[in-house]
C-alpha cells in the first residue's frame, strides 16, 4: 500500500501480556552476528512455497540480512526487571525492497509473531514506538505512527 507517494512499511511484531505489541528480541552472545540469531525466524517451515522456490526465497533473505539498517545501539529499559534495570540493544531494520522474500513468511496461528502495519492505535510497548519510527524514516516509508491513514493528513 502506498499513502502520499510513500510505502506503508509492515514490521514482524510479537504479542506479549495482555496484548501489547513489541519487536522480537532475541538474545545473542558479544560479537555474535545478529542474523544468526534472527535466522530462527525465517526457516524452511515458515515459507509458504513448494521446494525449489523456498530455497530462492532463502538465498534472498540472506541478501536482505546482509544490507540491514542499523537504527538503534545502546541500552533500553527492561521490562522484565523493576531494579532500574536495562537490556544492552541492537535494533536493526531489514527491508525487502523487492516485496519477493519476507512476503512468502508466514507464521503458524500459534505462534506470536505477526506481520503487521503499525498504526498510532497499536498497542505497542513505548520503547520500541520511537525506533519504529526512526525506520520508516530511514525505509523512507510512511510514518502510520504519527500520521494515520484515517488523521486529517491522511484526508488532505
């Protein structure tokens, strides 16, 4: 979908508690390359095609893996913990500009992972809300966050 000549980005989210939304996190080793714990994701089971083409739609996703967007590094709140707490981070935005990979990926009714398009109504941990805007930015995707489809800019 495309709103003022932008596009309408989708990001895997993962339902939490009482239906709060948040990024996937997924814990990883120092100096262990990001996509190896990402990879998890996006296997085999989880690409609607037969054989031969889930094999091309891997080999692409790796692509993609290779040229993501660093949008975040630091340390983030943690909601696990009331100790003042926090979680050393790493937000990465992979795209797929081709609309031909993470398209085939889907997720088992049981699983708590979806695709979705994130509007300012999603219920969304306040941690991860800045960071998705600073993708869509980045992306040079619409920003559904501050500017719904249905806001008066939207109408404009």
């Amino acid at each position: 979908m495309v709103l003022f000549g932008k596009q309408v980005l989708e990001v895997m989210l993962e339902c939490r508690e009482n239906d709060v939304w948040s990024l996937p996190e997924v814990a990883a080793e120092r100096d262990e390359p990001l996509p190896n714990k990402i990879r998890y994701f996006f296997t085999a089971s989880n690409i609607s095609a037969d054989p031969f083409q889930t094999i091309k739609i891997l080999k692409r996703i790796e692509k993609i893996f290779k040229a993501g967007a660093l949008i975040y590094r630091g340390f983030l709140d943690s909601e696990y913990n009331t100790d003042n707490s926090w979680l050393e981070s790493l937000i990465v935005s992979y795209h797929d500009y081709n609309n031909n990979a993470f398209c085939d990926v889907q997720f088992p009714e049981s699983s708590p992972y979806r695709w979705t398009q994130v509007k300012n109504w999603t219920l969304i941990s306040n941690t991860y809300r800045e960071h998705l805007q600073k993708a869509f930015y980045t992306r040079n995707g619409y920003d559904c966050i501050t500017f719904p489809q249905d806001s008066p800019r939207a109408q404009m």
